[in-house]
C-alpha cells in the first residue's frame, strides 16, 4: 500500500459557546462540538468521501484539514510530518500544498477579478514561477485542463460573465494552479442544475487519473459520492460511524444510520409514487452542544438497547475488507433486516400466487 | 372516467421586459391538473418553472408580464379578475404556494401563532379562540405539536419551518398547492419526510400538487404525472410510468436528463451529462429549442417549431423523431 498523504488521529475541534452570567460565576462552559474525535487517512491518488447531514461536521474537518480552523485536540499529518500546531511560513506552505474548492464558486472569487487575475494570484502569493510570461503559460495550460478553451475568450472574463459550471471549472482550476497535493472539495457541485453537475464531476475525476491528484470529497449527497469517491466516511455529530470503500457502504451499510440515509435518498425509477418512504429514523438530529451518552445516535436509533447508551461509545471497529462500523449491534441487526427482507419477499410471493 | 381538472392552463405566455430585451420566459404553455393528482414540473434553472409557478397565482415578479392566455381555476379564468378579487378570493383561497426557501418565508421576529393568524384574518373573521383551533389541527395534520404556536422561527428547524409554511397553504383549504423546491435546503432525512407527509396529504385532504424541482428522482417519488420544461416550453408531458418505466421517456433532453440523473445503487463507470448551456430566452434557436444540444437532431430540427402532439394517452411529446409522418 502507497503512503498515505494524510493521516488525522482524534481530530476533534470545539467551538466555545457565548456563556450566561450564572456561567461565568459558577466557572462552567459549554461547547459546541463540532468535530469530535475523528480518525482517518487519505492515500495519494484516492478520493475520500465525507459525507452526512448539515451540522455533523463535515466541512469542519475539511477546514481543519486546511488548517483554516485552530485544531483543538488530536493531531493532523500531511506527507509525514506533523502539521497540527504549524504557524507563519510552515503554515503558508501547508495551505500551499492543500488546496480549497468551495460550494458557492461565485461567492469564492473576486468579482472585480477577471479569471485571469483570479488564477494568477495564487502564483503571486507563493510567488511561484519566474516571471509573468511563464505565469501565463500555467494560466492557459490549466484552463484548457478544465475545458476552459480557447483560454483567450475566458482569461478576461470576470466571474459573473460565466455560466456556474464555467465558474466551478475555474474554482477547479485556481486550486491547480500551485500544483498541490491535496484538494479538498466541499460540496462542488450542489449549486449547480443537475444537468452539467455530472460533467464538472467527470472534469474533476478526469484530472485526478491523469494528474494523480488526491481529493477529499465533502458531501450530503450520497448518490453522487458513489460515483466519485474511492473510500467513504459517513460523519454524525461530530463522528466517523462508519468507514469502507464506497459501494460496500452504500450497498452493504451496516451502521442504523446510514441505512436511513440510504433510505431517504430518492431514485429515478417508476412505481414508488403511491408508497410512503421508508426512513428507519426517528426525531431530529440533537444540538452538538448536548451530545447523548453512550452512542451518540442511540436517541434516534430503532434499535437501541439499554447498554447502548448505558455503555462507552462504540469505536469504530474493522470487520474485514477496510470496512470500519462503531455500532454494537450491527451483526444483530444485519440479521433483523435479513430476517424482515424475508418475510417481505414471502408476503410478496403469496401476493402473487 | 376522467377526474375533474381543477387547474386548466391554456396557452399561457409570461414575458420579462428587461433592458437587455423581451425574456420569454414561459411561452405558449398548456396543461392541466386534476383533483387530488400531483404534477410534476421539472427542468434545468432558468428553463422557467418556478415563473410558470408564479403566473398561476397571477403574480408575476416585475418586470414579468403576463402576456397571453388563460388559467381556468374550477372553470374561471382568474386573469379576467381585478387584483382585488385575485387577493380576496383566489390567493391562497384556492391555490396557494410553498416558496422556494419557504422556511426564510417566516418573519423572525412574530410567533409561529402571529404569523400564521396574520394569514386567516385577511381572509376569515373569526373567534380567536376559534382560529387558534384551527392552527392547531393544521400543525397536528403536518406532524408538529400546539406547542409550536408560540415558538419563534428560529428555534425550530429546518424541516420544522417547511412543516409551517406547509400547514400555513393549507389551512385555507385550497384546491391547488404550489410546491417550488420545497425540499432542496433540506437534507436528504428531511427531504424524506417531508415527501412522505405530502404523499400523506394528498390522500388525506385531496388536494392537488404542482411540485417543481430540478431533480428528476424525486419527482419519481411524489408525481403522478411529469411535465418536463425546456427553454419556456413543455418539452414533455406523461405519467409517472411512461417517463419511469422500461421503455424510458420518448423526447431525447429528458431521457439525457433521466441519464444525468445519479443512481444510488448502480456501479457506474461514467456518468452522462448534456453539453452546452440553455438557450438565451431573449433570442431562443429557431426550431426545436433543443436542436443546438440535442444528439440525434434531424435536418427539419433546426428550421420548423416544433409541436407538442400526444404520441399515447396522457403522454404529450415536442420532438419531430417522435412523430411518424
């Protein structure tokens, strides 16, 4: 197996909440926690999934992975060497080497900008490449690597002059321009019409095969991180519950959570319009500052036992094949399931016959 | 025997009049909606659906203009009626929206009870006690507590505020609801349950839907029949069965959409996309609007508009490759 390019151990961010006068008098604080305690590595070459629902602290660790954000506790690596508490020029570097695309690509560029001075700033930052002629050179290189071409028409172009999926290539091709070794996507192509979404994401996929890049893929939206992503974490307040190449996890979730996840996603597919859905969940997600005992999903777990929330967190154990669940109950419930798709198929049968 | 049609849109034309040019936002649309079915109207931004949502509570959003046509609610035109008797007897009355974003619809600073009685008073007099009555069920109806009548916006969530503005259309009793991407800020477990109350709905209070999303699968979920929008015009128009089914869609942009369209348990090496952008509505291609992105265009494509012509019950397609002349 290759090195991986990024190990985080007991990643954990907390955010301090605004305290009440009988707060400060008794000495207490209550956190938000956003991040708390995640485990993971990206290999180079691979894109690595994060996704969950808003508020489970996805794009937080993304942040923390650019180190845009102050690491509370744990420690993060990046090609072996410790970047967790790294400041001034190790810093630059590091953000050097990670690059950022975020959701709202119009909200991330400067509109008085043109695209040429958009993708050229980095360069200036860094103060990469000799002189301005080389410079222009990496300009239009990369815009005809995201199919910005001819470079020409697009370079005086500011950002409002294009389309959202001509604005999400030039985001795509900003984060190139310092050639770094990890890309973090948050949410890339949730702003744009489901028609060109598919080829921003075959943009993106395209570069990363012939330029070995290695991406964190942050998403909600289960359908499109299957196609994209290599290995996937599923993230709930504050945590990984389950971890394994993508199509194991969405074919074969084992996790109570991510089956809901999967089963509230909504498929093209005919005869479903007069059923209810069937979303094995209950109640809201709870607030992170106020995170249940025990496992942290149990208050909205079908399955819960007494010992779930009586016990320590599960950790998130390997079960073979790189498939990783912190859940108690999972071989139970497996069986449950079995056992209910059974009986299902039986009613079905006897319907029929 | 057919149902009743409580909705019936003939040729209904919307115009912006902007600096740049005439907008022909929604041009020459026809369709109908029957009771207690739910329409699904989709399309790619800015293909006109959430203005065709608008024209049909007469509201166009300035500078739009409706130009032509007709909207026959329960069998009146409501473009003939003065803004007065739009206000007091069709808005909300009869057909009444959910807002793209509807949770930002609420004012944060009144109690759910204060916003939603503000509604009931400029259309009912009523006993406050009376009226009270009448909020509670509604939130009971869409799966939320009396208690939320005296929260304020925000400490309910997301998924709360949609059930809000959701019982809010409904308690007036309307005919036809708008729904205008009611479920794309939510998140996917949300979005879940709130498609399973309005399936609940429709059977509960009979009400007709017109749902419009730019995501075909979940269309496949909540519509019985499916109106496919390009470029201000109905590309087209079948039930769930005859977009979903087997055979597939019969006009080539919503079979390269259904492509685009991501499945959850498919291994997929590629996915499909349509290139190009939408058409310019200021200066739309002439023929088939579709003809500059579509892949199996016929020489007629480019030169003659084509018609929207039913090729089987209930399923209306605008394609020349679809006609056998």
């Amino acid at each position: 197996m290759s090195e991986p390019i990024l190990v985080a151990e007991n990643l954990t961010k907390w955010f301090p909440v605004k305290r009440s006068l009988t707060q400060v008098v008794r000495h207490e604080r209550t956190w938000v926690r956003a991040v708390d305690g995640v485990s993971f590595s990206v290999e180079k070459g691979e894109i690595f999934g994060l996704v969950g629902e808003s508020g489970c602290g996805k794009t937080t660790t993304g942040k923390l992975v650019m180190k845009l954000l102050d690491i509370t506790d744990g420690t993060l690596k990046l090609q072996g060497e410790d970047v967790t508490h790294i400041k001034g020029a190790a810093l630059a570097q590091h953000r050097r080497h990670v690059q950022m695309i975020f959701q709202d690509p119009y909200a991330s560029m400067n509109p008085r900008f043109t695209i040429e001075e958009v993708l050229m700033e980095p360069l200036e930052i860094h103060n990469v490449g000799k002189d301005r002629a080389e410079r222009d050179v990496w300009v239009r290189e990369i815009l005809e690597e995201v199919k910005l071409s001819p470079p020409d028409e697009f370079l005086v172009r500011h950002p409002h002059m294009l389309s959202g999926g001509q604005r999400q290539r030039a985001a795509t091709a900003r984060t190139l321009m310092l050639n770094p070794s990890l890309i973090v996507a948050d949410e890339p192509v949730s702003m744009i019409d489901l028609s060109t979404r598919a080829e921003i994401l075959s943009m993106m996929k395209q570069l990363q095969r012939e330029m070995g890049l290695t991406y964190i893929y942050i998403t909600h939206d289960l359908s499109t991180a299957r196609y994209f992503t290599d290995r996937l974490a599923v993230m709930y307040l504050g945590k990984i519950i389950e971890m394994g190449p993508a199509g194991t996890i969405i074919d074969k979730a084992l996790h109570p959570y991510t089956m809901a996840l999967i089963g509230a996603v909504c498929e093209p597919v005919s005869g479903k319009v007069n059923q209810i859905k069937d979303v094995p969940i209950k109640g809201e997600i709870p607030a992170a500052t106020n995170i249940p005992t025990g496992c942290r999903f149990h208050p909205r777990c079908l399955y819960s036992v007494a010992e779930c929330w009586q016990e320590e967190e599960p950790t998130l154990d390997d079960i073979g094949g790189g498939h990783r669940v912190a859940c108690r109950r999972y071989k139970e419930i497996e069986r449950l399931g079995n056992a209910a798709r059974t009986s299902e198929a039986s009613l079905g049968l006897r319907r029929t016959a | 025997m057919e149902k009743e049609r409580v909705l019936e849109v003939q040729d209904l034309e919307l115009h912006y009049f902007t600096r740049k040019g005439v907008v022909k936002a929604v041009d020459k649309l026809s369709f109908f909606l029957r009771k207690g079915e739910t329409l699904g109207v989709v399309g790619e931004s800015g293909c006109g659906k959430t203005t065709m949502g608008t024209a049909l509570l007469n509201m166009p959003t300035p500078p739009g203009r409706i130009i032509g046509g007709r909207i026959l609610l329960d069998g009146q035109d409501i473009l003939k009626l003065s803004e007065n008797e739009v206000r007091r007897r069709v808005r909300w009355e009869t057909i009444a929206m959910v807002f793209q974003g509807a949770m930002n619809c609420l004012t944060p600073v009144y109690t759910i009870e204060k916003q939603m009685r503000e509604t009931l008073q400029q259309h009912r007099t009523m006993e406050k006690a009376e009226a009270k009555e009448r909020m509670k069920n509604y939130l009971n109806l869409v799966g939320l507590s009396d208690d939320v009548l005296r929260r304020y916006p925000h400490e309910l969530s997301g998924g709360m505020k949609q059930r809000v503005v959701i019982a809010t259309a409904l308690f007036l009793e309307p005919k036809v609801i708008i729904c205008d991407e009611p479920t794309t800020a939510l998140d996917v477990v949300v979005q879940a349950q709130i498609i399973n109350l309005l399936k609940d709905l429709k059977e509960q209070v009979g009400v007709s839907f017109i749902f419009i999303t730019h995501d075909l699968s979940i269309e496949a979920e909540v519509s019985d029949r499916i109106l496919v929008m390009y470029a201000g015009r109905i590309a087209e128009m079948g039930t769930n069965a005859q977009i979903y089914g087997p055979q597939g869609p019969a006009h080539p942009y919503t079979q390269r959409l259904l492509g685009a369209t991501p499945r959850l348990h498919e291994e997929v090496e590629e996915l499909a996309f349509i290139p190009g952008t939408p058409p310019d509505l200021i200066a739309p291609p002439e023929g088939c609007r579709f003809h500059p992105r579509c892949p199996v265009l016929l020489e007629r494509c480019a030169q003659d508009d084509v018609p929207l012509r039913e090729i089987e019950p209930d399923h209306m397609v605008a394609c020349w490759r679809c006609f056998d002349e």
